[in-house]
C-alpha cells in the first residue's frame, strides 16, 4: 500500500514556539506553571510535566513572584489582568496570530462596533479572544449566522466586525461572509483564519480526494485536527481520527491501494512517524515529507 503523507502534518509555528517557550521557562524557574494544557496534546502536556512544568486549572492558586507560561490559544482577558495584578511573572506563549485577533477586537470595541466571531462558543482560544470586547457574537456555523440576523432586524443596521477562529473551516467562513455582506449595511472583515490551517485543510482535501482511507491524526480536544476529519469526511469514502499509531485498526486498509496521512498542528513528528511506519509496509514516503518530519524536534 502507497501512503501519501501531507506535508503540513503536525506542529505548526504556533505550537513549536509554545512548546520551546515553555522548555527554555521550564529551565530557569522553579516552580513552572502552565495553566490548562499548553496545547491541545496529551503526550506533549504529560511531557512538559516531566520537564517540571506544572499544570494547574486556577490561576487564583498562583502567587506573587510565581512563573505561568500561557497556552498557545491564549487566555480570558480578566484571567491575565488578574496574574498581572498580583505579581504572577506571565510567559505569554498564546500564537502571535490568536493575539492580533484579540487587539482587532479591542480595537473594533473602541470604534464602537459589535465583534462577531465565527467559531466553537466552547474554545478556549473563542472563549479568551472574544473577552477582549464586551458582547462578542460567538457563531460556528453560518445557519446560526443568517438566523441571527433573522432574529432581530436591527441586527443589519449595526457597525458589525467579522472574525474568524484561527482554525475555522474556510468555506463555514466564507458562506458567513455572503450572508453578511448581503444584508448589513457596515461590515468589517478580517480574515483571521491562519495560514498554516490554510495550507494543512487545503492539503487534506487533495490527498484525501485521492485515496481510499484517510487517517487523521491528533488530540480529541482539538479542534483544527477535528475540522480536518469533516473536510476529509466530505472526499473519502473512509476516514480515521487517531491519537497514537497503536489505535490504528490493520482491517482498514484490506484492498486499499493508497491511504492519505495528514495530523492536526499539536502533533508531534514522532506520533506521525509511528502511524506513518505501522500503515505502510513498503517506504513509499515522498523523501522531502520524511525529512520535514525528521526536522521537527518534537
Ligand atoms: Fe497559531 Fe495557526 Fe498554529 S493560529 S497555533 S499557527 S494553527
């Protein structure tokens, strides 16, 4: 069997610089906290705990001079302005571009206009960006979009600014934009949806288009490595989300001739390697791929 691994599989910049963020923190600072999972990855997090980094969920057990390293999906407006005021030392590891959407918002908020985010209400990177403005809009989907507007008809009048969850489906964000554009009157869009989702989603629908089985692999908390299991689900017939190669069932892959690989932004290289070897039996690894992989340190 042929295996076609997607280049873009596994951390993205976001997550690599969280994660050396948190090894270099982890070096000069005892104790080490990290609150919530720094990403959403088991065996990166267990790791980190091995590292010295402690998990906590309460930032009101910190202390003045103690270290936290903030996750990579950044964090709720009052949690850090609480931290800040007490004197807790904050390693701020939240994704260069999760933290733009949050000053888009605040700034959207000082112009006087309401803030929609298109996206999982329930997220914590949703839940920490739509605290940087009063009354966000948290809509996954564009039905709930268009009932919105259907709700109240003054909804259509207002100053609106439309964000997008970094890993949001490209199309679930465009549809929005249609049923927005098409009725309100003062629409401002950002596109926030990341590049690196871009390129893996993208990536994932042509392998994924191409062959008989797709796995997926990565956390069942994440939300990017979730998305790419509905894209995949909507070009191939079969499609797996796993999070470690021991979860592969062989049975899968009776009579198929090329299989598609692709892990979501949290997962490590040596994750993807292991399913890599257990799915294939020939190396039929593009040589590149395999050397973007053996690259990661992680
Ligand atoms: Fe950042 Fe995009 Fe990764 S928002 S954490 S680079 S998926």
């Amino acid at each position: 069997m042929k295996v076609m691994l997607a280049k873009s599989a596994g951390f993205c910049y976001g997550v690599k610089r969280a994660v050396e963020l948190a090894h270099a923190t982890a070096e000069g600072n005892n104790p080490c906290y990290m609150l919530g999972d720094l990403i959403h990855n088991t065996h990166v997090v267990e790791d980190l705990a091995r590292c010295g980094i402690v998990k906590t969920q309460c930032s009101e057990m910190l202390n003045v001079g103690d270290t936290v390293v903030i996750r990579s999906h950044g964090e709720h407006k009052k949690v850090l302005d609480g931290l800040a005021a007490k004197g807790v030392h904050c390693v701020n590891a939240t994704c260069p571009n999760v933290m733009q959407i949050q000053q888009r918002i605040a700034q959207s908020q000082q112009e006087g206009r309401r803030c929609i985010i298109i996206g999982d209400p329930g997220h914590p990177e949703v839940v920490g960006v739509a605290s940087f403005c009063q009354d966000a809009m948290i809509l996954p989907t564009s039905e709930k979009v268009a009932q919105w507007l259907e709700n109240d008809s003054q909804n259509c009048e207002l100053p609106l600014t439309l964000v997008a969850q970094t890993t949001c489906i490209q199309e679930i964000f465009e549809n929005s934009q249609k049923i927005l554009k098409k009725q309100c009157t003062n629409l401002k869009i950002f596109d926030t949806i990341c590049n690196a989702t871009y390129k893996r989603q993208t990536e994932a629908a042509e392998i994924a288009s191409q062959v008989g089985v797709m796995v997926v692999v990565g956390d069942r908390k994440s939300a990017n490595t979730k998305h790419l299991k509905e894209i995949c689900q909507t070009l191939c017939p079969v499609v797996v989300q796993i999070e470690q190669a021991s979860e592969l069932d062989g049975n899968l892959f009776v009579g198929c001739q090329v299989a598609g690989l692709t892990a979501g932004a949290s997962t490590p290289a040596g994750i993807i390697k292991e399913v890599y070897a257990t799915m294939s039996e020939e190396n039929m690894i593009q040589e590149e791929s395999f050397e973007e992989l053996l690259n990661q340190s992680f």
